[in-house]
C-alpha cells in the first residue's frame, strides 16, 4: 500500500523538477543560452561548400546547401574553380530587398559549366529529410523549421515539397522570366525584411555566414530595381573561392551553432520571448526569418590569434 502511495508522489516530484528546469530554461536570455553552448552544440561547415568571397572591404563566407539545389550548387562551385566570378561586380544594391553580383552584361566564358539548369527551386519533400521543425504557425509555409541548419519550409501534402526561406542573409540564382535561366552566373542576397513570396519562385542556393556588413552598407542604386546606372558605380569583385581550394593558412574558420539539440530549442525560446531586462511585454510567437544562426571563431583559433597578440578578446557569437 505503501508503495503505490509513494511511486505518485514520486512521479510528482520528477514532473516538479522537469517543469522547474523547463522554467529555468525558459528564463534565460539568449547570450546565456549561447554562453552555456558546450563544444559539441556547434559545427564546422564543410570546407567544400563554403565559398570565400573577397572584396577590398574584406571577406564575406557563404556556405551552399546542396540538398536543396544540387545541380545549381555544383554549377556554382565550377564556376568558381573556373574563377568566373573573379573581377565581376556586384552591380544591382535595392534597399530592403537585395544585393546582387556576377555576369550582369552576360559576356564572361564558362569552360564547364552551364548557363541553363532546370529549376530548383523546390525540393522533394520526404521522410529522410531531417526536418528541426519550429512549432509556431507561419503565413507562407504549413510547416517551416531547419534542414541541415538552413531556414526552410515545408509542405508534407501533395505534391510534398521543402525549399529555402528567404530570410535575411539567404543567397539565391538571378534569372528572367523562364525558370531554367538562372544557373548561377548571377547571385543575390536578401539584405531587408524577408521578401517571402520569393519562396517556391526562384532557386535558393544557401546563407551568408559571415560579412553581411559588406555588401548590406554599399551605396544603393539609383537605377530601376537598385541596379547601378554606371559602371563605374558597381563594386568590384576581387575573387570567389571555395574554402577547400584556398591553402589553410589563408582560410577563415567559422563555427555555426547546431540546429538540431536541446540546446537550439533553448535558444528558439530565447528568440521567442526575450528575457532581457529591456523588454516589457512577450510576444509568444517567432517567425523563422526572426531567428539568426549563431556563428562565431572557433575557441581554439581565438587562443591561437591571442597568442599571436593580434587581438585581445575573444570573438563573440554573432546572433541578432
């Protein structure tokens, strides 16, 4: 009798505790959650598909999703082993809308690769894509959430299909009117507030990790659509690599906070009802594009560049 007395009360006190570390979760503000991160709550992007693209401002890192558009991806990477993009200009910056760089005047020579793919702007949705889904409702998508650390969304019923959203930061293929046009010569990054209903129209290649202050503060164009009226108003592009091709001493290694732990449900709620001591009211809701990926310099290199004396603090995680 005893017994079946105390296994409720037992059961009671291991809800009190999950619901207290649920509280306390929630309590934290999101540099904690960030703070409290262990080594193994970040990733390493694949070298060979991350993409270096150096202006004389510095360096902006993009990293590529190929399971979102594979053939678009592949092209995008043998057009920068061929250095296509190397001297072409960012030649088109709409405020709160995008900035956009390559064959503007369509005269540069590919060796092998191509100027037309089918489209991709959209991907079949299936069981084995490893969908983080976010619980709050969305306004273009019945489901969004994160596949492989990108932002996507997602519609399970027929004809079942996931893409990328396009949130801040997130990098896609210019193209005309026919869907086939855009096979990468010409790229654009969202830099304002999230154009969605580009989603499911145009193909979305990956994200900027690092740099965005580059290409977001250049003089808007004057031009129809931001394009720049003059060539001698366009920003030249000094080269696009891709990390793996670039020697290691010259790399810039990053580390992006995983997508796919406890500890980026910590760090959603965060984002969702902000804990910091400025905010009055919680808003309870979080749209997808509302969430930035952390990314920071990996502790290890941030030791290394201490050691050198070239800096004195470490670099934070950068999170909006």
């Amino acid at each position: 009798m005893n017994r079946l007395v105390a296994l409720p009360a037992l059961a009671f006190s291991t809800l009190a505790f999950a619901a207290t570390a649920a509280d306390t979760a929630k309590s934290l503000t999101t540099a904690q959650v960030v703070e409290s991160a262990k080594a193994s709550d970040w990733r390493r992007p694949d070298p060979a598909n991350t993409l270096y693209m150096d202006l004389a401002a510095g360096r902006v890192i993009m990293e590529l999703a190929p399971r979102f558009a594979p053939k678009h991806v592949a092209n995008i990477r043998q057009l920068v082993s061929e250095k296509f993009f190397d001297s072409l200009p960012v030649m088109r910056v709409q405020d709160n809308y995008v900035v956009q760089w390559g064959d503007v005047d369509q005269t540069r020579k590919t060796e092998a690769a191509q100027r037309k793919l089918p489209d991709e702007s959209v991907t079949a949705w299936g069981t084995g894509l490893p969908l983080v889904k976010l619980p709050d409702a969305d306004a273009y998508a019945p489901e969004t959430g994160w596949i492989d650390g990108f932002p996507a969304g997602v519609n399970r019923k027929p004809p079942a299909q996931a893409w990328l959203t396009h949130c801040y930061g997130v990098v896609g293929v210019g193209r005309d009117s026919p869907p086939d046009t855009g096979a990468g010569t010409e790229l654009y990054v969202v830099i304002g507030q999230a154009p969605r209903h580009l989603d499911r129209n145009i193909v979305t290649v990956g994200r900027i990790l690092q740099g965005m202050e580059y290409l977001s503060s250049l003089p808007r164009g004057t031009g129809a659509l931001g394009f720049y009226e003059k060539p001698e108003q366009r920003t030249p592009i000094k080269s696009i690599r891709i990390a793996a091709e670039v020697p290691e001493s010259e790399r810039t290694p990053l580390e992006v906070l995983r997508t796919d732990t406890p500890l980026w449900t910590q760090f959603v709620e965060s984002r969702r009802n902000r804990r910091e001591e400025w905010f009055l009211a919680a808003a309870n809701h979080i749209d997808i594009c509302n969430i930035t990926i952390p990314v920071r310099r990996p502790p290890d290199q941030v030791d290394e560049i201490q050691r050198a004396g070239t800096s004195t603090a470490p670099a934070p995680a950068s999170s909006h």
